[in-house]
C-alpha cells in the first residue's frame, strides 16, 4: 500500500502560470505478523515447575504466572503471551529444553494470531 500525495512544483516565473504536480509516494511498512505462545497441561509436570518457567522466561509476578498455572491446567491450555516469530519461536525452544532437561513432559508451541 503506497501512500499518494501531490507535490507541487512552479514553473518557470514567466507568465504562462505552468505548474506541474508530482506523485511523491512513501511505501508503508507492513507490520510483521504476531505468535502466540502457547503451554499445554500434562498430568506429570508439578504446577511449581510451570509457575518457575513462567516467571523465568516470560517475565511474570508470581500471582500472574500462578493464574497462567492454574488456567493452564483447568482448560489444558492458555496463551502465555504474544511476540514476533523469532522471539515466540526462541521462547518455546527455551522452555522445551528447560523441561526436557528437568525431564518434565511439558509442551510449549506457537501459533499465528
């Protein structure tokens, strides 16, 4: 999507009054699309474990990643937040190899919005 505005440019000072208009245009940015990250419950992960991740890699309180925790386990999912693709894809990656060397079942995965 392009971004038209004229641009008017005066013609030589003689009396003919010729002006002349120029397209100036500016292509816009578009904005890149977003990832939701999400955890998924399992019945062997210990909710501490799931509060821990929360707060070291998604940079919650306490009280909020205990909500996340306790939605998590009731709906068997919950969005854990929203990022561009290379930092979603960095945060699941992160909290997969956080829980496979916790040997906890966790499953962290990313989706379009």
């Amino acid at each position: 999507m392009t971004n038209l505005r004229p641009l008017i440019l005066s013609g030589p000072t003689d009396d003919d009054d010729d002006t002349s208009v120029v397209v100036d245009t500016k292509p816009r940015t578009k904005r890149p699309p977003l990832y939701k990250v999400l955890l998924l419950n399992d019945d062997y992960t210990p909710m501490e474990f799931v509060v821990a991740v929360l707060e070291q890699f998604f940079g919650m309180t306490h009280a909020q990643a205990f909500e996340i925790m306790l939605t998590v386990h009731k709906k068997g999912v919950a969005v854990v937040g929203v990022f561009s693709h290379e930092i979603a894809e960095t945060k699941v990656a992160q909290v997969m190899d956080f829980a496979r060397r916790h040997q906890h079942p966790l499953q962290c995965t990313m989706e379009k919005e």
